[in-house]
C-alpha cells in the first residue's frame, strides 16, 4: 500500500496524509512501528503485477546472502537475475536498493 492509495480513499492530498502519517506510531504485538513503516516506498512490476519495493529489497538481500564469495554479482548481474525471475527493475534500482540495505558493491563484497 502507498500514501497515494490512502489520500485517494479518504480524499486528501497525498503531502497531507504524508505529514500526518509521519507523526504517528503504531502499537502492535511486535512492538512499536511508525505508521510509515506500513507503507511501501513504491511499487515495481512484477510479471503483469504490482509489488511493493520491499519484496525486490528482500529478494535482491536473498540473491546477495546466497552469492558466491569469491565472485560475487555485479549490478548488472543482479539486474539480469531480478528480470529473469520477473522483477521488472533497472540496474540504478538494483544500485539503490543496494544502497539502501547497506549491501557493499560487488568489488568490496568479494571475499579470497
């Protein structure tokens, strides 16, 4: 779900349900979450559905986890294999959601 969805249903602008969400938290079993939290960044295409970016982030940390050490994939690389599996995302996405997970590029990943 994006704040785009939201301010559509209750009929407000998107930069006010943004500020209002930014200010709230939520208490739940699992403990304390800003209500941001429950909101994806974005969506990205994932075969002929929308998906949040969130499940590309976590397929992209799986893909990173289970890389070889020795020759560990480059953005291109990983661009390639999130295609191949349906994840329509660019080579900069996949730079940005490295960045973002704190994931090192492949020449500072590779392990001897």
């Amino acid at each position: 779900m994006i704040l785009k969805d939201i301010a559509e249903i209750i009929k407000m602008d998107i930069s006010t349900v943004s500020r209002i969400v930014k200010s709230k938290v939520a208490q739940t079993d699992f403990g304390i979450f800003p209500l941001r939290y429950f909101f994806s960044e974005s969506t990205i295409k994932k075969d002929d559905e929308l998906v949040s970016s969130k499940v590309a982030k976590n397929y992209l940390q799986e893909i990173v986890n289970k890389e070889d050490k020795s020759s560990p994939f480059s953005d291109e690389k990983l661009e390639k294999i999130l295609n191949e599996n349906g994840y329509k995302v660019a080579r900069r996405t996949i730079s940005k959601y490295r960045e973002q997970l704190g994931i090192p590029a492949a020449r500072l990943r590779k392990e001897y």
